[in-house]
C-alpha cells in the first residue's frame, strides 16, 4: 500500500506533455527532412509551384516545406486566409490532400 501510494505520488510530479505545437517534438521540422529522394522529390515539387506564383508575399514565399515519409507539413507565416490556401493547394496538388498537414498562421494585421 505504501508503494502504490509512493507511484501515485510521483507521477504528481511528471511533466504535462507538450501540445504547443511551435514546441511540439512529434511535429516535423525542415532539419529533420531525410534525404529519401522521393520526399525530396515532392519538397522540389511544391517549392517550384510557391516560388513560380509571384502574387504570393515573400512571407508566402519562405515558408517550410517539410516531407517526410510522402507526408508533407506546411510551416510558417503568411499575409492572408487566400495565401494559406493556394499554398495548401499546391502541396495538395502535388503529394494529395490526405498527405497535407497546413500548419501556416496568417499574420497579425500590424505585422504586414
């Protein structure tokens, strides 16, 4: 009884799991990209369709195109609702849109 008393006080003191997804270690970053030829592949892919749309801002333009293992993540900061979605868009046309994960943010308006 004292045992289960002792586990049961311990695990008060267990960290809570991280669910903030800017610091969330099961999300895919750009650095952890591997160098599997067909996720290379897709990322090339998605990047050249984002850069060859010139009405996109140059916040639209740096965001991360991660792929990994065909499933692709979208990160990073855009102007507007309509450039969040022609982004997706592009990744949806390339890997499909249940490989997608858009993880973009519209900026604030005093940050345009």
């Amino acid at each position: 009884m004292v045992a289960g008393a002792l586990l049961t006080a311990g695990a008060a003191f267990l960290p809570a799991q991280d669910t903030n997804p800017k610091t969330d270690s099961n999300k895919p970053t750009a650095d952890q990209q591997k160098n599997n030829k067909s996720d290379q592949k897709t990322t090339q892919m998605i990047r050249k369709a984002i850069m060859s749309d010139k009405s996109l801002s140059t916040s639209a333009h740096n965001v991360k195109v991660i792929t990994e293992n065909g499933a692709v993540t979208l990160k990073g900061s855009v102007r507007s609702e309509e450039e969040k979605k022609s982004i997706q868009d592009k990744a949806v046309s390339v890997a499909g849109a249940s490989n997608v994960t858009n993880d973009l943010t519209i900026m604030a308006a005093d940050s345009k």
